[in-house]
C-alpha cells in the first residue's frame, strides 16, 4: 500500500489501511521475534522465591543465591527483605533475621551455614536412631526423658560423681564446637553462655577429691580435670540445646 499523498481522503485512507492489515498476514519471522523476546529481571523478583514446607534450608540459600545472581543491579536492601520473607515463618533462622538484620547477601549465607549445621546435626540424629524405640510408648517416655539435661550429679559404676549428661548409653553424634563458627574461641563461649544466666544450664562443680583423674587434660565448662573442653561432651550438647 502506497503512502499517504494528502490529496485523497484521509478517512478513507485509514479505512483501506486497517483493510489491509487483517487481510495480509504478519511474517514468521516477526511473529518470533515477538514470541522470543525475554524480559530482564529486577530484585522484586525475588519475592517469588519462597522455601517450600519440606525443602532444606540449604536447598532454598542456593535457590536463591542463583535467582539474585540473574538479576543485574541488585538492590540489595529489597533482596534481603524478599530472602527474610522468603523462608517458612517457623523457622530458627527467620527468627533471626528478624531479630538481628544482615545488610548484605554474603553476610545472610555465612550466617545460614551455623543454622544449615544444626538442621543437618538433627537430621543425623534421627537417622542414627533406631525406629524399633518408638514401638513402644513407654519405651518414648523413658528415652525422651534420659536426653534432658541434669543439673545434678549422677553416679557412674566406678561411684565417681560427674556433673553431666546423662545418655542411658545412648551415644548421638554431636557436632564439634569449631563446626559453629562462633566469632570468638571456646572460652568466648562459655563466657557468654555465663552471662545468660537461668537460660543456660552449668555444671556444678565437683569438690571431691581429683586423684583419680587425668591432670593433664582441664575443662574450662566443668573447671575441673579430666578431659579438654573441646571435647565436653556436656558442653556441646549445652550449646546444641541453646541454638535449637
């Protein structure tokens, strides 16, 4: 169709032009441009993002991590709040967040790796449980109750009194203190567990005579000899039962 010259009418021009264009067809290769075309993506994106009921949180930081790395010219203040929104309600680590923001995606990802440790840690423990324990409900009661912390002394066959806990002879796999990533060393640990107060749960010392116990070995938890605070098995257990 020829373009418009001025010396016809115009409205009837424009009539044989809308005419035409329902009659010829659009070429393949506009249609797929059309059809091809993607559009960039932009931080409120994010928000789509959302951890699924089941899904780990460690599934989810890596979900996450590769939909903000897709997006050019972050911003970083509406990334961190589409993350926080992001995960279940009920989880440790949104009750973190909230309560002590991060200001930046690198900081969220370190924090998440203590949390990631402990859901891991649990995880562990129930598969190294035997299913048989739970057949029975008296059997529950018991072993539930062997796993709570003791303040007070108990007996060992050797009569040796120990502030501890007491397993029932049941052995869990805990994880080692410098798994944590605590900002400061194991001293700086059980200093700060000292400032808690009534929520954190200390031995009480043993007065007794420590003849009998290896001196070159001290626990800085119990104050007393016998093995090193690393390797306190009541201290990590301690320190397991405040991050949960």
């Amino acid at each position: 169709m020829k373009l418009y010259d001025g010396t016809t009418d115009p409205e009837e021009y424009i009539s044989q032009y809308r005419e035409n264009m329902e009659i010829i067809p659009i070429p393949g290769h506009l249609k797929e441009f059309s059809c091809s075309r993607t559009f960039e993506k932009i931080t409120s994106d994010l928000y789509q993002v959302v951890q699924d009921p089941k899904e780990k949180l460690r599934d989810f930081v890596n979900k996450f991590g590769m939909e903000a790395l897709s997006i050019p010219n972050i911003d970083m203040a509406t990334a961190l709040e589409a993350f926080k929104m992001g995960l279940r309600k009920d989880s440790p680590f949104y009750e973190h967040l909230v309560m002590t923001p991060c200001k930046r995606l690198d900081e969220v990802r370190c924090r998440a790796l203590r949390f990631i440790r402990i859901e891991e840690d649990r995880e562990i423990q129930k598969r190294s449980n035997p299913s048989n324990q739970y057949e029975n409900p008296n059997i529950k009661a018991k072993y539930s109750t062997q796993r709570f912390y003791k303040s007070k002394p108990y007996s060992k066959p050797n009569h040796h009194m120990v502030n501890a806990f007491e397993d029932g002879g049941t052995k869990e796999e805990l994880s080692k203190i410098t798994n944590y990533c605590f900002f400061v060393d194991v001293s700086g640990v059980i200093h700060a567990m000292q400032d808690l107060g009534d929520k954190a749960r200390l031995p009480k010392r043993d007065n007794k005579s420590t003849a009998w116990k290896d001196k070159s070995k001290w626990c800085a938890y119990h104050e007393d000899f016998g093995h090193m605070t690393e390797d306190c098995i009541a201290l990590r257990k301690e320190i397991s039962y405040l991050l949960s």
